[in-house]
C-alpha cells in the first residue's frame, strides 16, 4: 500500500541548529501519529515541512505520491495547527472562520456553527477574539482545522489551555475524526493523549524519529 506521506532522506537544520539528518519514514493513511520530543527537538519543524511551509534541506517529502516543491508547493486537504494561530482579534470566533471559509468556499454558515458547537465554543457568543481566554483561542485554532473535512491533521499542542473537560471533549472528537478515516498527527506534552489517541507514537532523537509504539 502507498504511503499517505513520506520523507526520504530528509535533512533539516533551524536557525543554524542541526534538527535532522538523513532521515527517513513513511506513514499510512487512517491512523493516529504521536510525535514526542523536548522543546525545540524539531517537532514542529517537521509538521511544517510535511505540509510545505518549508522544505527540507536535503531529501524530499512525498504527500499522496507526489513530490512537495516540485509542482506542488501546499498539499491538499490538511487541517493545520502549528505555532499560535493569528486571528482578527476585534472579530468574533465565528466571524475569523467566516473570512477563512471564504478562501475556498467549501463550507456554509451552517457548517461553521455545527463545528464551533463540536469543540465547545457558542457560535452565538458576540465576545471579540482578542478578548478570548487561551483554551477558547485553542477551540477556535481547532474549528478551523477541521470545519472543511480535512483529511490529514497536523495538531501541534492541541490540548494547550484546555480545562479537563475541553480536553475530553477534543480526544472524543479526534477518535470520531479518526473513525471517518481522517490521518491525524499531534503533540503533547502530556503521556495521558498521547497513550490514549495514538496508533503509533515516535520520538525525535539523535536527529531523527525513533518508534515507540
């Protein structure tokens, strides 16, 4: 079976520091990926390379057979959480997913409330983003990853600021994102998601990624 997503002999460094060399993996499509590492190991260097906002220094990434940077420079249908989000801060959650929407136009006003409502937030509060506290930002970061169906995530920090219950609710989600066939890959600094969500867990070590599971 073809991989969903490959790196062939990737080599990698970051503002002058070595993160990767020579590396090489594959990951299938319909599972869920944990990927564990200390602060600043390259974890979310490698989301970014595997959904082509930067490229490896050496090897290639191959997304559904092809070639990242050769004549595609953005994969499709990712969902993507990488960093911190930038939102409109003096517009609504609902009015930022709007403007987002509107880039391809997939989704209706509909769709974007069903989603708001999955992850916890009221598409009816009129509080401006600005004014949103952290777990409410990380909802919001959430929505906007899935509320086009996408079929691959990249969820660096998902469960960052969430309240326990938040958190229960977003593992809920991803295994019934996962149930639809949706690939998944996420970080956390807490071993409790990592062992309950993940199919396969790996470790960024001595400049690539170590199986743990």
């Amino acid at each position: 079976m073809m991989s969903l997503i490959e790196l062939r002999n990737v080599s990698k460094s970051f503002k002058g520091l070595s993160l990767f060399e020579n590396l090489s993996v594959s990951f299938e499509k319909g599972k869920i990926y944990g990927i564990v590492g200390h602060n600043g190991s390259g974890k979310s260097v490698l989301f970014k390379m595997m959904c082509g906002f930067v490229f490896p220094d050496q090897g290639s990434v191959i997304v559904n057979g092809e070639e990242l940077g050769k004549n595609k420079r953005f994969p499709e249908n990712f969902g993507i959480i990488i960093d911190k989000p930038g939102y409109l801060g003096d517009k609504t959650g609902f009015e930022n997913l709007r403007y987002l929407a509107d880039i391809q136009n997939k989704i209706s006003d509909e769709k974007i409330k069903e989603i708001l409502e999955k992850v916890g937030l009221s598409h009816t509060i009129m509080q401006k983003v600005k004014n949103y506290s952290l777990g409410m930002k990380q909802k919001l970061a959430i929505a906007q990853a899935i509320m086009e169906d996408q079929e691959i995530l990249l969820l660096d920090e998902p469960f960052n600021g969430l309240d326990v219950d938040s958190v229960e609710n977003i593992r809920d989600l991803l295994k019934s994102l996962n149930n639809q066939g949706k690939t998944i890959f996420l970080t956390s600094h807490n071993n409790e998601d990592i062992d309950i969500l993940c199919d396969h867990v790996f470790r960024v070590r001595n400049y690539s990624l170590e199986q743990l599971k």
